[in-house]
C-alpha cells in the first residue's frame, strides 16, 4: 500500500506501516502546506455553511455578498449614507436632472412658491395699449393733429389708471398747468406741483385741482391754453 494524497490539496498521508524513514518529511511538508493555508499565502476556496466572524454569524447569502463584486468606492464613501431616510421614490426625483449646482442654488432662501411671489409682483393680465393715433401730413393742421394725438393719449392714460392708481408715483394725467382762473406754458420736461395742476380736456376745460406730488410735463402746452400729458415723479 503505497502513499495517498488528501482530495482537495493533496496533502501527503504516509502509508500505513511504512515511509519510516520518511514520514517525518512529509508530515513537515503538510504542516508547512496547511500554515501557508491559514495564513492566506495559499489561496483557498473554502465552501463555508454556517460561519462566523469574530463570533458573530454571518446571515448574508452568497448571492447578496455578491452585490459588492465590483464595487470601488471608499468606506468615506459609503458613509456618506450614513444617515439617509430617503425613500427609492424620493431618491428618483432626481433621475433626468440636468441643472447645474450653480442653477439649483438660485432657489436658495426660497420660502414660498415662485410662481406665486411672480405672480403678487404684476397683474396676470396688463392693460392693453388699443387705437392708433392720426399721423400728422402736410394737410394736417396743428390743432387738428393735437386733437387726434391727444384723444389716443386719453385712452392710453385710461387704459393704465385701470392698474395704477390714478395719482400714484409714476402714473399719467392729462392736465392743464396754472390756476384756476388762468394758465401758464408748460414745455417737456418742466416740473409742476400737483397744486398748480387742474385735469384738463382737449377742449381746454377743467376739471379739479390734483392736489398732490410733483409732476413732469410730457408733452406741451402753449398758448392755446390747453392741456397735455404729466406724470408723477415725487
């Protein structure tokens, strides 16, 4: 009966009653083959059922330890997920994202819907600017021409009093500067109290006096005694 060989890494197992001169080798040579084993120089392919690390049982099956085949990211890494309560659904609103950090950070300090803040700031629905004034020919007297302009200013002005307040900062009237009893020239670009401004019509009639602000002319008015165009600027 000769030697045999164990199955799996063919450790050396002297014949029964025989290799007396030998056996001691051999058994050296399969402890040195079994410490090369244990201690990783040798590569081993154990079929392991029911072991523990560190006393503790491992539960996880093959194909679960299995999802880390490939993975190269660090413990650092990983921890970054320490911690995270999302759910899969959460997580997924992200999927399709092409906004950059710097784009995402526009809506830092946000405390309340966008649309709805955009929406406080203007009207849904501005004023529309309707008509379309007479433009003036060679044919066209001046006073026919201020006539046909100042009736377009009119709507316009009604148009936008429709938004802002009649005599709120920036809004227009159509006014006669002066007094009561009498006026005075007003060229574009003059300035006017409210208290020496009366609201006009074309005609040269007018009405009460604004009373308030302060008030640039855009438009003129000269010697025909009539009307023109004033916005508030204080």
């Amino acid at each position: 009966m000769a030697d045999s060989t164990t199955t799996t890494y063919a450790l050396v197992k002297p014949e029964v009653g025989a290799s007396s001169d030998s056996w001691g080798d051999k058994l050296n040579a399969d402890l040195d083959a079994i410490d090369d084993l244990l201690d990783g120089t040798t590569a081993i392919a154990p079929n392991l059922v029911g072991w523990q690390v560190g006393g503790v049982a491992v539960t996880s099956t093959a194909a679960e330890l299995n999802i880390l085949d490939g993975v190269t990211a660090t413990s650092a890494e990983l921890n970054i997920l320490d911690g995270v309560t999302a759910t899969a659904a959460e997580l997924n609103i992200l999927d399709g994202v092409t906004a950059t950090a710097a784009e995402l950070n526009y809506v830092d300090g946000v405390t309340s819907a966008i649309q709805t803040q955009i929406d406080a700031k203007a009207p849904l629905a501005s004023p529309a600017l309707t008509g379309v004034p007479t433009a003036p020919t060679a044919a066209t007297s001046t006073n026919t021409t201020q006539l046909a302009t100042t009736a377009f200013v009119q709507q316009e002005i009604s148009a936008v009093s429709a938004v802002v307040g009649l005599t709120d900062l920036g809004s227009f009237i159509f006014a006669r500067a002066g007094t009561s009893s009498g006026s005075f020239t007003a060229n574009a670009g003059d300035t006017r109290a409210g208290t020496s401004l009366w609201y006009a019509d074309r005609d040269a009639g007018i009405g009460a006096n604004v009373g308030v602000g302060t008030w640039r002319c855009h438009g003129y008015a000269g010697n025909l005694d009539r009307g023109t165009l004033w916005q508030r600027i204080s």
